[in-house]
C-alpha cells in the first residue's frame, strides 16, 4: 500500500474515532479519501469555527527546553507544526488548528523559547533569540515527539524557523507554508543601511531594543508595546481587546523580554550569539535555496516589514507557488485569515 493511501486510511480512521460534535467540521470527514484539490475545496467552502482557547497544554522536555504545546487531530495523522512570531503565541492558530484536525492531520502548536508555559530546564542556559537557536529548539521537539518529517507553517518568527529547517534539514519537512517567503538573514546582510522613511517607519523598534532604555521600555510596557505592534502590523485587522488578551499571557514568560531583545540585538551584530551555532549561521548566510514543495503567503494589508514576493522566488527551487490574501489581511496572517492558511497547507501537502 503506498504511503498515499496509508495516509489517507489513518486520517479516516482518525476521524472515525474523533467525537468533535460539530456540523460545520464535520462536512471534512467525506474529503478525507479525496484529492488535496478536493479538500482545499471543502476547506474554502467551509467556515472556521471561532473558539477562545486550546482545549488543554502538553508540556516535553526538548533540547534545552521544556516545550509548552497545543495539538490537536488524530496521533497517528500526517504531522503539522504551527510556529508564531512575535509579538504573538500559539492563539494566532486557534481556528486553523480545527480545521486541520478535522482533516486528518495531527497539529502541533508550540510555544517558542520565551513564550507562554515552555522554560528553560537549567538557570545557566544563554538566553539566546539567534534565529538558528530556535530552529535547533524544533528540531528537538520533533525528535522529542518522534516526529521524523513534518509540514512546516508560520509566519514572522515562526516562518524564519520553518524555512531554515526547510533549507538546512529538508528531510524533516515535508512541505512548507511561508508567510512573507524567505526570511532567512545574515548578519552582514543585516549591515546594509535602508531608506531613511523605511528605518523610522519599519525598524523603529529594533533601535529602541539597541539601548539599555529600550530594554527597560519593554519590560515595563510589553502588554502596551506589543498591543501597539498589533496595530500596526495589521492596521485593518479589528482585534477585540479579549483576543489580544489571550496571547498577552503569553508575555509574561519570565524568559520573554531576555529573548525578544537578544534576537534583535543579534541581528545587528550587538550582541553575540553562541559559539556552537556558528556552523549554521555560516551556513544560513550563503541564503541557502529551499527545495521542499512551498507556498508563499502575504497579506494584502501587512503593515510589518516584508520583502517583495519577486525578491525571493527564486529562493524556492522545488514546486512552489505564491498567494496574496485579500480583505484587509494583516501580519499575523492565520489568525486574521485562518482558511486560507489551511487551505495552503492542504494544498501543498498535495504537490
């Protein structure tokens, strides 16, 4: 039997044994032996149901960590792992991750290093926001799951993770859904000057987080600042002050600031990374092409900085396609448009 159809009889079986007792999910269960195009249909077709929480927590140690995770859908369907930015959490994921379960997948939803319930195992541990640290932490998880090979999704942060495992460890991914594309940096890329009205309007906060000032801002403020953030990411995403809420919590991981500021000093070279992350630097600073099958996701109102779509095609050498998503679709992408984030992940489960 091919691994097709292997994957297409768990996820059936998965969903038989299910007891989600809901008529909007419930029209997947008929897709599940269908096409990828099929389902992409059905996903269109259908309403994400809108809930306010993840039903409970799983907590593993991975690496140097102790992961806080959502998931969801049957254990033996083909693994998802959802990875947010900052400044969000896990929530960016609460009506995609349904409608990936009610498909058949198995989801998995952590919280990154300096998020939510995941901590550090030891008090001595670097606090370090290096883009590879935390791509390292998802490799760890997946092993810790037993994971051998995932479909691969976020945004911001989270997209920078999925693509350098995509570029550096294709045979743990399966396929990709990036949004914003390619966002793996360099840190002498990261020297190069931009226009003056892009550095005020676009990198403001990443020389605010330079000074000792900006570190302090932060902590005092980070339930204000990171609202702000919100805002301006997603100047036409209409958030009620309860949905922000419920990431805000995530904040006050006693590791978060540590990590927040680290990550954007390191980027321009102000603060050092850890010496046995060097060898993957230099190897994410050659921009490495990504092969793994891809879509490529913008929204067509994201107030954050974000390269042009025409700027990295080419970075995606396997099967790859790009997709704007319309209506006033912000930064934070799966949580303001979270059908058409599963439908990509449908759709390129397919390729």
């Amino acid at each position: 039997m091919s691994e097709k159809i292997n994957y297409q009889r768990r996820r059936f079986l998965g969903i038989a044994a299910m007891t989600i007792a809901t008529t909007q999910l419930g029209i997947f269960a008929s897709a599940l032996a269908q096409s990828s195009k099929t389902k992409s249909a059905v996903l269109d077709m259908t309403k994400p149901r809108t809930t306010t929480s993840f039903r409970s927590l799983k907590q593993i140690n991975a690496g140097v960590l102790n992961v806080g995770y959502a998931e969801a859908g049957p254990a033996n369907g083909r693994p998802v792992i959802l990875l947010h930015g900052w400044p969000y959490d896990i929530h960016s994921y609460i009506d995609v991750t349904p409608l990936l379960a009610s498909a058949g997948y198995w989801v998995i939803i952590p919280y990154l290093r300096g998020y939510g319930t995941t901590h550090f195992l030891s008090s001595e541990t670097f606090r370090n926001g290096q883009q590879s640290a935390i791509a390292v932490d998802i490799i760890a998880l997946m092993n810790a799951l037993k994971i051998e090979k995932a479909i691969l999704a976020g945004y911001d942060w989270g997209a920078r993770t999925a693509n350098i495992i995509a570029a550096l460890w294709p045979e743990r991914c399966k396929a990709l859904v990036s949004v914003s594309g390619y966002l793996i940096g360099s840190l002498e890329a990261n020297k190069t000057p931009l226009p003056p009205q892009a550095e005020l309007v676009e990198w403001w906060y990443q020389f605010y987080f330079a000074t000792e000032r900006g570190r302090a801002g932060y902590e005092k403020y980070r339930h204000d600042f990171n609202k702000l953030i919100w805002q301006l990411a997603s100047p036409q995403w209409h958030f009620d002050d309860a949905t922000f809420e419920r990431s805000a919590a995530s904040f006050n991981n006693p590791d978060h600031v540590g990590i927040v500021i680290h990550n954007y000093r390191w980027r321009l070279g102000l603060a050092f990374g850890e010496s046995k992350y060097n060898e993957i630097e230099k190897r994410l600073a050659a921009a490495p092409a990504i092969a793994v099958p891809t879509i490529t996701l913008e929204g067509d109102a994201n107030g954050a900085p974000h390269p042009d779509a025409s700027t990295y095609a080419r970075k995606f050498s396997g099967k790859y396609a790009h997709r704007i998503v319309k209506g006033g679709v912000g930064h934070n992408l799966p949580q303001e448009a979270p059908r058409e984030f599963a439908k990509a992940i449908v759709e390129v489960d397919g390729y």
